[in-house]
C-alpha cells in the first residue's frame, strides 16, 4: 500500500530545495486564488468560476506541500462552502463515502501485521528456502518478490521499514565475506523501495491511487470495478513490472559471484529469534484470510455459480468491499493475542493508522465531485480537447499515464490522482471515448515515481540509509519510468480497451 511520507528523513541540497518550494507555494497559492477569482471567465457559472479557484489554489498546495497534504484536502471543501459553491452537506459528504472504510479497515489490518511482526515472519520464511541458500542473486530475487507481495496488501512504507534492515544486514555481510560487486549493495535496497511501488498496483488496496480511481469512476461514470477484476489486469501489470525490475537490477549490479557461504545462518538465526508463531499473529493471519475471502469471493462466485445466481447477488450486495474490510477489523478486536490476555489488536494500536490519507481521499473525492455538479470538469475536458484534439481512447491512455509518472516524481501520488483523475474523465467525455482505461492507466502509472528520495515513501527510506547515492536513483529510475510508460497501457489497453 502506497502512502504519502513527509520528506523530513531527507537532508542535504534536498532539504532545502523543499523549504524553498514550501515558501514559493506559501506565496503563490493565495496569489493564484486571488488572481483566477479576479478574471473575467464568462465560460464558467459563479459557483464553477470561484470552484476553479479553489482548485487551483488545492493544486499549487499539493504541489508544493506548503500545508500538510490533509490540511490541504480540508481547506478544499471548506472553502467550497465559504464561498457558496455547495452546501456543508454536500461538499463534506464525500468524507462518508464507502470507500473511506475500505481505507480504514485495510490500514488497520496492515498495522496489525506490522504490530505482530507477521510481516517480518513471512520474508525470512521465504528466504530461508533451500532452493535460495546463499546465492546473491537467488536473495535478490526473493528479497523484491517480498517487498511487492507484501506491499500489495499493507503499507508501503511499513514494508520499506520492515525490509530495510534486513537488506543492510545482508548487503553488509556479503561485502565483509567476499569481493562482491559493490554496486549489487546498491541495487538491493533500492529493490526495496522498487518492488514495494509496484507490488501496490495489484490490489484495490495495495495504494491510495487505486482505490481513488475506482471510487471516481463508481462516482462519476456510474462502473463499479471490484476486488478481482482489479487483479485480473493489474496483477500482470505488477508482474511484467517486476520481472523486468529484477532482470534490470541482476543486470546492472550483477554480483560477480555465485555463492557467500555463511549467508543463509544470518536469515536462519533471524528467524529463529522470531520465536514460534504466537497466539496474536494466528489471530491476524485468520481476520487477514477472512477478509481477502470476501474481498474476492463476490468476483468468483459470479462465474462459479452464474451471474444471476440470488447467493452471488446478495453476497455482493451485502458484504461490499469496505463491509469486508470492517468485518476483519472487528475480528482483530474479538481474537485473542493481545498482551494481557487481551485482543490481537487494541484500539491504541489500531489508531497509529495513516489518517492523513484517508482525509485526502475524501477531501479529491470532494473537489472531484463539486467539479461535475458545477460543470467545471466538462469545461476544462472541452477545453483539453479543443487544444489537443483527442479522438482515441489509445491516445488518451497513453498521455495519462506518461503525465501521471513524471508528475507525481515531485508531488504525492495520492494528491496527484485526486487532482487528475477527474480531469481525465472529463477529457475523455468531452472527446467521447471510454474513460475507464485512461482513469485507470493514469492510477497504477501514479505510483510508480520511483526517481527521487521525495518521491515516495519507500525512497525516502532507502535513500535515509546513507547506501543509495541520488544519482543512481534517478539513473535506475527514470528506466523503469520508461518501462512503465510503455507496459501499464498496453496492458490496460489489451484487457479493458
């Protein structure tokens, strides 16, 4: 799961490249405000006049991060309200919406994961298997594959966290032991941080972008997208991602040796320090099993039973995905394995979640939807289209997701998608193609920012280490940037076109 991370672990000429860009858009944000408030734009009604001003203010704030980013989502609505483009009601209902509890429960089941270090259990269980042993490349590949399945179902920047350490660990013994290429210690963490980007495009839940492209597209086009016919073409993407990301890192930090005898005691003994698996992680592991149960039976018991079938219908009906992430999360607090005979999970613990991305979903899902209700949205798709006329959903899916890569580079991907998403469904109505493969495109390309610590949260982790120059991020990065613009469309293309 992708989220958003303040840039305080990064120091340096980073540092203060993002003091100046908090002080520039401390200024140009009301500036901005003022000014479009202040133009003549006789296209646009009153409410949709002053929301456009709202919105470009939102933008410069996002961009800037010269408020904290849910600070930001907040001030959106609000001054919606101030300036009567929608009533309280209407411009805070968003915050409600089911999708903001499929937010919640998926995040509270990923801290419990982190609480009960199942996370931690699960990557040296793996990479203790014979078949890796003490082959570099073999702990390579097993140590990416770890970061992107993790992180499809839990925090990206916990997964960063938790793996980290281990890679250090590792990189540091086999530099001890053996000649080995110095660059393979590079390309290892940023493995890390690599693989936790696009294990997320795989679920709905695995970040914040997916979940607020389809709740746009329920919003605003009326297309209900669930659990497993996400993964049904998002999992290739993450696939065919990560496939080329080893291939890539095996190749440009190859290690040069075969075999670090010594290597596969280090994970050994870290396992065993985990102790047995306790009564608090078999309780998670059941509320995680459950949920992802009823997360994905909806979508196979349709093509088991038949579309019709009343038990598919209702179960789809009654245990939507954000009830079945509440239905796990209440489980968490029935089971045991808390200290003190306690639960698994405490509320205490429960409430360490990201509650600033929840607000900034719901703060995009606000301005998205006073941008259609105000014609706002259908102003500035016809606009698009009358400058770059766009004529092919092909053309329109590949523009989305190469400005969505390089724009959320220097900018949260979560703000980034609430900001463009709408836009690009207006753009797409405007020119009269289907906006599901550019809205969707756009989402999974949102997340894989990958050149710069500030990018995501996973560079910054990895780049905090003090192992990772800045030069080879951007060097790896911007070609996996590349790969992206070219798989994430042609994918999305071939099964949603």
């Amino acid at each position: 799961m992708n989220d958003h991370l303040s840039v305080s672990r990064i120091s340096g000429p980073e540092q203060q490249f993002d003091r100046i860009r908090k002080r520039v858009g401390a200024i140009l944000a009301p500036a901005v405000f003022l000014g479009i408030l202040a133009l003549p734009l006789p296209s646009l009604t009153v409410p949709a006049h002053r929301l456009a001003a709202v919105f470009a203010m939102v933008v410069v704030l996002w961009v800037t991060e010269a408020l904290p980013l849910p600070v930001t989502a907040l001030v959106g609505p609000m001054l919606a309200v101030m300036l009567g483009v929608a009533p309280a009601q209407g411009a805070f209902a968003p915050f409600a919406n089911p999708l903001i509890f499929l937010f919640i429960g998926s995040f509270i089941l990923s801290r419990a994961i982190f609480v009960h270090h199942l996370n931690e259990r699960i990557a040296y269980s793996v990479m203790s298997w014979k078949i890796i042993g003490p082959r570099p490349m073999r702990i390579l590949f097993a140590y990416g594959a770890i970061a992107a399945v993790t992180s499809a179902w839990m925090s990206n920047t916990a997964t960063a966290a938790m793996l980290l350490p281990i890679g250090l660990s590792l990189v540091a013994f086999m530099e001890k032991e053996s000649d080995i290429n110095p660059k393979f210690g590079t390309v290892m963490l940023l493995t890390t941080a690599y693989g936790c980007s696009l294990g997320g495009l795989a679920t709905i839940i695995g970040t914040p972008p997916n979940v607020i492209a389809v709740g746009m597209l329920e919003e605003f086009v009326g297309v209900r997208i669930s659990f497993l016919e996400w993964m049904s073409f998002a999992v290739p993407v993450a696939l065919v991602l990560l496939v080329f990301l080893l291939l890539y890192v095996a190749w440009v930090g190859a290690p040069g040796i075969r075999e670090i005898p010594g290597t596969e005691r280090i994970i050994q003994q870290r396992r065993k320090d985990l102790g047995p698996m306790t009564t608090g992680e078999r309780s998670v592991l059941i509320a995680f099993g459950v949920t992802v149960a009823l997360w994905v039976m909806p979508g196979v018991l349709p093509i088991v039973l038949g579309a019709d079938h009343p038990f598919a219908v209702g179960l789809a009906a009654a245990v939507p995905v954000s009830v079945a992430a509440l239905i796990g999360t209440t489980l968490l607090f029935v089971l045991p394995g808390g200290g003190d005979g306690g639960p698994a999970l405490t509320w205490k613990e429960a409430a360490g979640i990201d509650w600033g991305t929840i607000l900034l979903f719901g703060g995009g899902l606000s301005l998205g939807g006073l941008a259609f209700s105000t014609g706002l949205a259908e102003v500035l798709g016809r606009g698009v289209t009358g400058l770059f006329p766009i004529s092919s959903v092909v053309v329109l899916t590949y523009v989305s997701a190469g400005f969505l890569i390089f724009f959320t580079e220097a900018m949260s991907n979560t703000a980034a998608t609430n900001v463009m998403i709408p836009v690009i469904i207006s753009i797409a109505q405007g020119a009269g193609v289907d906006p599901i493969p550019p809205a969707i495109a756009a989402s999974l390309a949102a997340s894989i920012a990958v050149m710069l610590p500030v990018s995501t949260p996973p560079n910054a982790i990895v780049y905090s280490s003090g192992r990772v120059p800045i030069t080879s991020m951007i060097k790896y990065g911007i070609v996996i940037d590349i790969v992206a613009l070219a798989v994430i469309p042609t994918i999305v293309l071939l099964f949603l076109g």
